[in-house]
C-alpha cells in the first residue's frame, strides 16, 4: 500500500511539472497571429520575426539560399545542397548572418560546420540539430515562462522593462565550457538548461523584448553578440553578458551591460542598417 502511495505521489508531481511547464494554457505572443502563422517566416510561436536583415543585406534572387537554411534545419538535415548561378559564397555569409540575427526563435539551428561552392552549388554541413521531439518541447516550455515574464513585467515602464530583463538574464549561468557546435547558443540552453553563452542570452533577451512590448535588435560582430534596445525612441548598448559575468547587483560593475558588451565591440556586422546608436550608457540615463 505505501509503495503505490510513493508512486502515485511521482506521477501526480510528474503531471503537474508537466502541466506547468509544457501544457499550461496561455496567452501568447500577441504578434504572433493567424497571418504570420501562413507566412514563410514562421518558425514557432515564440517571435515574430519581420526578416529585416534578409530584405536590407540580400538582393530577392538569393532570398532563396536564407530560405533553405532555415528548410534544411527544420527538416534536420546535416547536409544541404542549395542551387546558386555563380559563386555565391559572400551571399550565403550574408545569408547565414542574416538568418542569425532575424530569428532568435529557431532554437534548434545549431550554427554551420563548413561549406564550399562547386559545379553551380553551394554545399553545407550544419552541425546536428536538435530533434522534433525537443524541438517542440523545448519552445512550449518557453512558451510558458515568457507569459511568467508577461504577467512580471505587465506593469513596468520602459525603464523597469529594461532592467527586469537585464537582471533576468544575468541571473542565468555563464557556460564557460564554451562550444563550437552551438549546443550552448541558443535561447534553448538559455531557457532549459539555465546556462548559455552571449548567443543564448541576447537571442533570450530579444524574445523576451518582443513579448514586453521593448523594441530591439540583436547584434553579431566576429566574437561576440549582444542587443541593441529602444528607451524613449532612442537605441543603446544592451548586454547582459556582462552582468553575468558578475552576477552580483551590488558589485559597481554589475550594471555595465548597460552601455558596454563584454568586448568592448561597440559595432557589429551589417551596421548601416540599424538605427542611430547613442554613446551616453543607459546605465547613466537610469542613475545604477
């Protein structure tokens, strides 16, 4: 009788962690609707991408190489072969940048391992994605936490939206087991595995913008990516890297992601295409 009682207890904490986490009703993205759902540049209900970088960096003819990134992720296919009338090798970088910076939401793209043009193609092989299964898992689960988030912050201004998130994801452990294959990269180790790298936390913190209501853009320079976020119809330096790296509020350098990325990189790939970016550190603007 005790032994179906411990089991029993198991399965009823096993249903509700499930419930909480992967089945709990919500609201939802708002920009997220039916429309964009039938349009080419949905991947899940976790952002609303617009593919600015994919207009702005690549000409219409090869739209179509930024669009067989994204097909051959989702098919989980390692190897891809996309047609290309001449050496398209520059137009597949801005393609694969492009895609980088547009989708924070595709959490299985695990980042390209090489490619090579060759008889009218362009060859690539990814690094392994991860699997339907963990995939569709892993994106309900943050689902859910971004409508936590929702309902924390429903009645913050600007300013107190900006640093909620800056302490959010500071909060998150920095993986200093650093890898090439982009396991760590992505809004999914951020969100699942509560550790990630700059990648994972400033493609975090541009989903989580987009659902507060804070405008944004992620940035991408050689070594480094961070955001770029809009207070009072101005942009500035945001990068919580470097909270992280200090995880503490009460050391003087905490708030510092508020005006300087962890580099020191101040601009990154594709930069005649943002807005203006002011020089005085919203750290200062806020008084932290």
């Amino acid at each position: 009788m005790r032994k179906k009682r411990v089991v029993l207890y198991f399965v009823l904490v096993f249903l509700m962690f499930a419930f909480n986490f992967y089945f709990r009703p919500i609201k939802g993205n708002e920009l997220v609707t039916e429309n964009y759902r039938d349009s080419k540049a949905y991947i899940n209900g976790l952002y609303m991408s617009d593919e600015y970088f994919k207009k702005k960096v690549l000409s219409k003819e090869n739209y179509h190489i930024y669009d067989e990134i994204i097909k051959g992720n989702l098919n989980h296919k390692t190897t891809v072969e996309i047609p290309c009338s001449e050496d398209c090798a520059d137009s597949f970088t801005d393609a694969y940048y492009a895609l980088y910076l547009d989708h924070p939401e595709l959490i299985s793209f695990m980042g390209i391992r090489t490619y090579q043009f060759n008889e009218g193609k362009i060859t690539y092989n990814s690094y392994e994605s991860l699997s339907n299964l963990r995939t569709t898992l892993g994106a309900r689960r943050i689902e859910r936490e971004m409508e936590n988030i929702r309902k924390d912050t429903k009645d913050m201004n600007e300013k107190e939206k900006i640093i909620y998130v800056y302490n959010y994801v500071a909060s998150h452990n920095y993986d200093r087991m650093f890898t090439y294959t982009g396991s760590n990269q992505s809004a999914y180790s951020f969100f699942t595995k509560k550790s990630s790298v700059c990648a994972g936390f400033a493609k975090s913190s541009q989903i989580i913008f987009q659902n507060i209501g804070i405008k944004s853009y992620l940035a991408l320079s050689s070594d480094h990516m961070w955001n770029y976020v809009e207070y009072e119809g101005k942009y500035y330096i945001f990068d919580a890297t470097v909270g992280t790296s200090y995880y503490d509020k009460k050391n003087a350098n905490y708030y510092e992601g508020l005006g300087r990325t962890t580099t020191g990189a101040v601009e990154g790939m594709f930069m005649e295409y943002y807005p203006k970016i002011e020089d005085k550190p919203l750290r200062e603007i806020f008084g932290l």
